[in-house]
C-alpha cells in the first residue's frame, strides 16, 4: 500500500513571528537558572507520580476518567532525541532532560480511551529553551493516531500518523514558535521563564488530534495570576476558541494541582477539568512485581 505523503503550503507553515515573544532559539546564551533545592527534589533517584480526577469531554458529553502526571527528570542523546542506554559512553551528545508522561482514562459508551503525551524539556537550556521532543498518541477501539514533534534547532519536524484518510501520513517542518505542551515541562523547571503577553503557539498535540486540527501555529496570549500561594497560568487562543487553565504551586517545586481547559464541543462550549487526586515520590520503573499494585492503590487508579 502506498503511503500518503502531505505536505502542508509554505504560506501556511512559516508565518512571520515576533522575536521578543516567538521564539527562545538564538546564537546568545540563555540566562536559565534553578532552584537552589532543585537537585534535592529531582535527583533523588525517583519520579513523581500525581494522579487526578479526570473529567474530559469528548463527544459532546462529559466522561470520568483519571489523569496521572509523571515527571522524571534523565539523560537524553543531543543528536538521537532518545533516552541514552549508556550516558556515560555518550559524552557530549548527554543532556539532562525533565520527562514528562502525561496519560489520560476515559471511557465513551462501550469504548475506551487511552491517551498519552511525552514531552522531554532541557534541565540546563543553553540557547535554545523549547523542549526536544513531543510524542502523543491515542489509542481507542476505533484505531490509533500518534504525532511526533523534534527539535531541529530552527524547526520542528513533524510526523504524524492516522487511520482517517484525510489526515493520512503527515511530515513536514514547521515554524518555531511556544509549544502548549512544553508549558507543563517549564512551569516545573522554572516557571519565570513561561511566556507572557500576545504570542504564536501551537496548541497542545493531544487538542490537535481529538479535534483533527490542522497543525500550525496560532496567535494566542499568556496571563500568569497570583492566588494567594498559588500561580495560574491562563492560555487563551481565540481562533479556536480556546481556553487552558493551569493552577500550580508558587514555590518550588511547583507541583501542579489541577486545571482546566475548554473549547467549543458539538457547537457549545464545553470543560474538560483535573482535580488532585494524590501525589508520591516512587522508582516506579523497579516496581513492577505483582504486590507493587498497592502503589496503584495509593494513587486512586484501577
């Protein structure tokens, strides 16, 4: 069979960009720094795994389900874009990434979704803040789709790949602007860095998909409110009617306690929310014997 190469018009790709908000690659150094107790947190030898109740839209209704966020920060390949085997042997091609597994549960009717984004951000950015690479899939009874987005230094390379014939197999580059799916890398690495004010961005891979929207950037703006100890950041896209709300802790580490997102559905506006559920400390990658289920437990997951 063969395959069904689209590529997108280049008037719709490259879109003139503002380089005080679009953009964070340049030949200038970054001025990035950390929490002073951020190797305390994330060099512990664990991840953290927080679980929420879900409640996403899908179809036009509201279904329960459940999320879990697990950040993990490890050594990455500079030239492969993958989890490095043996980071010693790599030398210079290692850099220090936080991971992000972003997964969702629900049901539809008889069917269930799974779905699921990785976003591998720089823990030390040096010229370049955007995240490395994006991948998202979603796998559901009527088939699956996956995207993959890599950083190329003055583009992103896109892969996507769907059942529906009129998405068909997608690669091309695109314009290198904010990525809504690094928000939740940047909040936790340093959140003084988030964008502010009018800026383009590309909406977030999972939005993308459940709506079968095209993949460029839009114009859209950033508010970061103060509530008492906490941070809002406020995402609004107005072509798509689009909202995201994510509330996180002021102080480091910045755990993110819930948010919100809504957009048209079946012609009304519709909310899909995350509320805390719990939230531990765990080498979940060594606890995969049958009693390590009470973990599960603990987190509130089936």
């Amino acid at each position: 069979m063969k395959k069904l190469i689209i590529i997108l018009p280049l008037f719709i790709l490259f879109q003139a960009c503002n380089q005080n908000t679009e953009s964070t690659t340049s030949k200038e150094k970054i001025n990035f720094t950390l929490n002073q107790n951020f190797g305390d947190y994330w060099y512990q030898g664990e991840a953290e795994l927080t679980s929420y109740e879900l409640t996403q839209v899908r179809y036009g209704q509201q279904r329960k389900g459940h999320a879990v966020l697990v950040y993990v920060t490890e050594d990455f390949s500079k030239s492969k874009q993958v989890k490095l085997d043996n980071p010693k042997a790599a030398g210079d091609d290692t850099e220090k990434v936080m991971k992000l597994n972003f997964t969702k549960k629900f049901k539809t009717g008889i069917y269930p979704y799974s779905i699921m984004t990785s976003v591998f951000s720089p823990v030390y950015p040096q010229y370049d803040l955007h995240a490395r690479k994006i991948t998202t899939s979603i796998q559901e009874w009527c088939g699956h789709v996956f995207t993959q987005l890599n950083n190329e230094d003055k583009y992103y390379n896109l892969l996507s790949r769907s059942y529906f014939e009129s998405e068909g197999d997608i690669e091309t580059e695109l314009e290198k602007v904010w990525l809504e799916d690094e928000l939740w890398t940047l909040i936790r690495l340093n959140p003084e860095k988030l964008p502010s004010g009018e800026i383009k961005i590309l909406p977030s891979t999972q939005y993308l998909r459940l709506k079968h929207k095209e993949a460029i950037p839009y114009s859209a703006s950033i508010d970061i409110i103060n509530h008492n100890s906490l941070k809002i950041l406020e995402l609004n896209i107005p072509d798509l009617e689009k909202n995201l709300k994510i509330q996180f802790e002021a102080n480091h580490p910045y755990k993110i306690q819930s948010w919100k997102e809504t957009y048209p559905e079946n012609g009304e506006m519709m909310t899909t929310e995350a509320t805390l559920n719990e939230r531990i400390m765990l080498d979940y990658w060594n606890r995969n014997s049958v009693k390590d289920s009470i973990y599960r437990e603990k987190l509130g997951l089936e």
